[in-house]
C-alpha cells in the first residue's frame, strides 16, 4: 500500500514500481524496433533468404541487396558470361554468380541527389524566410498578425493531394514540372508555416532589451537584428532547419505526382525496385535502410528539441 | 552573405536619412524592416498556397479534365458536389476514413499514455529509451508503409510468423484481406505514432508540480484518485492537442496507406485522399476531385474548430 500511494509522487516511485515500469518500457522498446532491426538485416540477406519459411534469423549476409539497389543487371548465358572473362570487381564476381551482368549504374544515386539537393535548398529558403518572417511577427506590430498566424498553419490542413491539383496544373503552364527549383519552392512554402512559428517561439524567448540596447549603442534596426538577435537564435535555426530537413526528405505524395524523371526524390522511387519475379526484398531494404539511416541519427542528434518541433512550438519544454 | 547584403541595405537606408527626420523615421523605418521582413512569406504562400487554395475552388464548379487542356470548360454549377454528396461510394471512403482515425486515435492514446506513465516514474536509462521509442515517428511514412507490406507477406513476413509463435492462427494476410486490411494501417500508425502521444504526455506530466501529489498525500487520497483528480485534468491539454495534430495528419492520411495497401482489398482501405488522388490523377475527374477537396477541407476545417473550442474550455 505504502509503494502504491507514493506511485504518483515524483521521483519517489518505490524500486519495485520502477523494475516494473522498466521491464514495460524497455518490452514496447524492443518489439517497436523489430521492424526497423528486421528491415536492415534484410538489406544484407540474398533474395532467396528474404523469401524464405520459417523467416531466417539467422542467414549468411551477402551485399548482393546492396549491389542490386546501386545497379542494373541482365541476364545472360553461361557462356557469354565466360566469354568476359574473370571478373573485375567484387561486385561484378556477386552479380555474376546470380548468372548477370552489370548492364550500367541504377537510378537510385540519382534519386538520392535529388532528395538531397531538394531537401537542402527548400530547407535553407524555408529557414532564411522564416527567420526574417518570425523576427516581424515577433518584434514589430503587425497588421492581422494573430489571423496572419493562423492563416499559415491552416495552410497544413490542406489534404497534400488537394494541394497537389492546382500546382499540378500550375506548374504544367510556367514549365516547373518535374523540376528541383519547382519542387524546392512548393516545399519552401510547406515547411515556412513550421518554420515561422517555430522561430518567432525562439524570437519570443530573447529579451528585446538586448536588441534595445544594441540601437541605443548606434546599431542600426538590421545591424541589430544580424548582429544581436540572430547569433542568439542559433540553436533554434539549427533545430527549425533539421525539421525542415526531415519533412522534406520524407514528403511523398508531392514527389510521386509532380516529379517523374528528372526530379524525383527517394521516396516514390524505393517502392519500385524490382528485381526479376516481383520487388526485390533486399535492395528494397538496403534502399530503405541507406534513406532512413540519415534521419535516425537526426532524431537521436534532436531529441531533446523533438517536442518543440512536432508540435509547431506549441509546447516548448 | 545574405545577412552581408542585408546590412548594407540597412547602412544605405541610415546614410539616406537626414539626422533631423531621424527620430520620426525610426518608427517608420520599423515598419517597413517589418514588411520587408514579412512578405517575402507572405508572397510565397499566397502563390503556392492562397492562389492554388482558390483555383480548387473555381475548378470545382467546372467540369475541367486536366488530362484534356483542349477541351472547353464548363461552369457546372454544384452538380460536382452534388454527385459526391449523393453517391455511396464516397461514403464508404468517409467510413474507412473514420475508422481509421478513431481506431489509431483510441489505441495511440491509450498506449501513449500507458507508457508515459511508466517512462515518469524515471527508472534509470528512461532517457536513452524513450530516445529509442521515438524513432519510428520521424520516418518517411511512405517507405513506412513500403517496408511493412514485407514485414505482413502472409507465408514469408515476420509479422505473421510472431504472431503465430503465440497462437496458432495460420498465416496472416493482412494486406489481402478484406477483414484484416483496416486493422493493418491501424496497426502501422499506431506502431509508427504512439510515440508522438506519449511525448507530449510525457510533457504533461513534467508539468505537474510535484506539490499536488504531496497534498493529495496529506490527505489520503489513493492511487486511482490521484490519477483522476491530479494527473489526468493537468495532461489533458496536452493529450487534447497531441490528438488535434495527429487527427489533423490521419484524416488527410495518403502516403503510408498507399504504399501498403494502395486502398485495397476492393475499396476497403481507401481512405478519402486515397479515392481524391484516384479520381484527380488517374480518372483525371479534376473538377469532381476539386469538389471533394473542398469537401475534406471544410470537414478538416470544421472539425478542428469545434476541438479547439473544446481544447481552450479544457484549458482554462
């Protein structure tokens, strides 16, 4: 009874109550982590152990998925493989046990790039407007600032498909389909609501005196701004830019139907890895683990700024 | 580099400035770093956002084909929302939409919440777990879904061999079948984003000071009336807004419901954006497909401002 009535006191949670809550959380941990686990042994399985029955544990790993992820393979007869001669590299020697050739590199570097090159350009527009949007909104009078607010986040209440209608036809007449800088503005302006109220909560937290005192010490109001406030909201900048990052990195439904060849992200593109008799299992999971490894370590690297960020800055601590 | 160009606008406007006017323009010159400041957002979401948000508008009263850009467009009235409004099928698109936001809401909060509770009573580690628990959440929910339609191949998956080491049910197609489908989206959200609600639980609790509980104490109160009388009306912000943002997210679901189940078997997964891209870019309706944007965007719209009422009564 004495354990069960200090149960809710802070920090005073008996041993036994904390073995308990231990075992639950560290249980839901390890079950939650079985499909991520699951998924990056797969990316080092050959595709019959992918498939196999009962799913093997155990299995010996192989860089064929990884291979397959990078390259395109053809079929070939035994005897114009031996007319290649041996082998060059370790990864023509993998391919070629399988009875194929490397036929050219695949498109997933490309994809790649592209994921990249978009996500850093709409992250880096998205943080520079924000930045000066969230300063205004935090320092000066606005006009309509708090419908202005709101006006923005109700932008993210659009369903991405609906969205995605009228910049289609849009984008078809000032000829940015299927271009990065098209797909760097459309994610500017989805990640600037976020980005706003993101940083004017960063803003709000500086004291203006130290702004106050920089004008009375002969700054201008810009000089002020780049020289006080902005090294002060470093850390939000860096925090607000990741998140950016990752929304970027993992959009989806815009990609598939904005994008078809040129500037199509990773997203879209792993789901149609295909290997011969269906998906290829193992590059599929090589893809997967190679795209969401960057954004496992973000998460690790943000955690204690995770809060803020998912949820617009409306909680902050 | 920008900030550079920045600054010396800023030198360029001050040596502009006769001294005497100086103090009045101040107060100007406030004013237009204030719009100067803002509108380059303002612009962009007015093009990207605003204009398009009005031309959905416009082609949902036309019966415009994007497929076709030759054809002649037809102002049609209201028959477009007619026809949504009217017709079955897009009712039972509104019901699997339901079902699975109330499912994934129901299970997530209550499985968020259980394990808040358990990360606060702050056992050692909890830190490094919790961080662990956190992952799934950042992922790209499209490869999300792309990587769990392997984990449920019925003979071969994981999910279907674990769940059979406890009790011999036989394989599992959870994709192909028609009882189980919904239940598989609800599980991958809900694997994908307890974790969401149990941090901003988590939140909630931290926010509690420890002095409730001592008074509580003071005066006998039991385990379960603490919970009820202290916990739950101090958290209960926190959950309130934890399911305005996911309900927000889960009503527009796409990406991950796509990549598993592309809204299959039949039409038993195919949650309203599913059906909306259906109709906008495969059957190219897009003046219907705009009607039923509009449609979602109202009801999104609607149902959220009658939560946040609720949400600012809870609050206050």
């Amino acid at each position: 009874m004495s354990a069960r009535s200090t149960a809710y006191s802070v920090g005073e949670s008996s041993t036994r109550t904390k073995w308990i809550a231990a075992v639950l959380v560290i249980g839901y941990a390890l079950v939650a982590m079985i499909p991520l686990v699951w998924i990056g042994m797969t990316g080092f399985k050959s595709p019959p152990d992918s498939i196999a029955y009962p799913p093997k544990v155990f299995f010996e790993p192989t860089l064929e998925g990884y291979v397959n992820l990078f390259t395109t393979r053809s079929r070939q007869t035994d005897e114009y493989i031996e007319s290649l001669g041996p082998p060059q590299t370790w990864y023509d020697e993998l391919v070629r046990e399988r009875n194929m050739v490397i036929t050219g590199p695949s498109r997933f570097a490309d994809r790649y790039k592209n994921s990249i090159v978009i996500g850093f350009g709409s992250t880096f527009l998205a943080v520079f407007l924000g930045t000066l949007a969230a300063y205004g909104f935090s320092r000066f009078k606005v006009p309509l600032k708090d419908d202005l607010l709101f006006f923005i986040l109700s932008t993210r209440m659009m369903p991405p498909i609906a969205v995605a209608i009228p910049i289609f036809l849009m984008y078809r007449e000032l000829g940015l389909s299927d271009t990065a800088l098209g797909m760097i503005l459309l994610y500017t302006a989805v990640n600037l609501s976020l980005a706003v109220w993101l940083l004017k909560g960063f803003v709000d937290e500086i004291p203006r005196e130290y702004e106050e005192a920089a004008v009375v010490d002969g700054y201008t109001r810009f000089q002020a701004f780049y020289k006080v406030v902005l090294p002060q909201m470093r850390s939000g900048i860096a925090a607000t830019a990741i998140f950016c990052l990752i929304f970027a990195w993992n959009e989806y439904a815009f990609a598939l139907l904005l994008t078809s060849g040129e500037a199509q992200t990773a997203p879209p593109f792993i789901p149609i890895i295909i290997g011969e008799g269906g998906l290829d299992w193992p590059a599929v999971a090589a893809g997967t683990t190679v795209f969401l490894l960057p954004v496992v370590i973000f998460t690790v690297l943000l955690r204690n700024q995770l809060l803020r960020g998912i949820t617009f800055g409306a909680i902050r601590k | 580099m920008s900030g550079g160009a920045m600054e010396s606008v800023a030198d360029a406007a001050a040596r502009a400035t006769p001294k005497r006017m100086a103090g009045r323009l101040r107060g100007l010159s406030d004013r237009a770093i204030a719009w100067l400041f803002i509108s380059p957002t303002i612009v962009l979401l007015l093009a990207i956002n605003i204009f398009p948000l009005l031309w959905t508008v416009y082609l949902s009263f036309t019966n415009y084909r994007a497929n076709q850009p030759g054809r002649e467009v037809k102002w049609i009235g209201t028959r477009n929302y007619e026809r949504l409004l009217g017709s079955e099928d897009v009712w039972g698109y509104m019901q699997a939409t339901a079902h699975f936001l109330v499912w994934t809401m129901v299970l997530q909060v209550v499985i968020g919440l259980g394990l808040a509770l358990l990360i606060n009573r702050g056992f050692r580690t909890s830190g490094f777990w919790t961080t662990v628990i956190l992952i799934p959440m950042m992922l790209s929910p499209a490869v999300v879904g792309t990587f769990w339609t392997y984990l449920y191949q019925p003979q071969t998956g994981i999910f279907s061999y674990i769940i059979n080491t406890f009790a011999e049910v036989g394989a599992l197609n959870m994709i192909g079948s028609v009882s189980l489908a919904p239940w598989a989206i609800v599980i991958v959200d809900t694997w994908m984003w307890t974790p969401y609600i149990m941090l901003l639980c988590l939140a909630g609790l931290r926010s509690i000071p420890p002095y409730l509980y001592e008074a509580a104490e003071i005066d006998r109160a039991n385990a379960l009336q603490k919970f009820w009388y202290i916990t739950l009306p101090r958290i209960l912000p926190f959950l309130m807004l934890a399911v305005l943002f996911r309900g927000i997210e889960n009503f527009k679901m796409f990406d991950m419901v796509v990549e598993l189940t592309s809204g299959g078997p039949g039409s038993t997964t195919e949650l309203a954006s599913i059906n909306l891209k259906r109709e906008a870019f495969e059957k190219w309706r897009t003046g219907y497909a705009s009607a039923f944007a509009v449609i979602l965007f109202v009801t999104v719209f609607g149902l959220a401002s009658i939560y946040v009422k609720a949400l600012n009564r809870v609050r206050s």
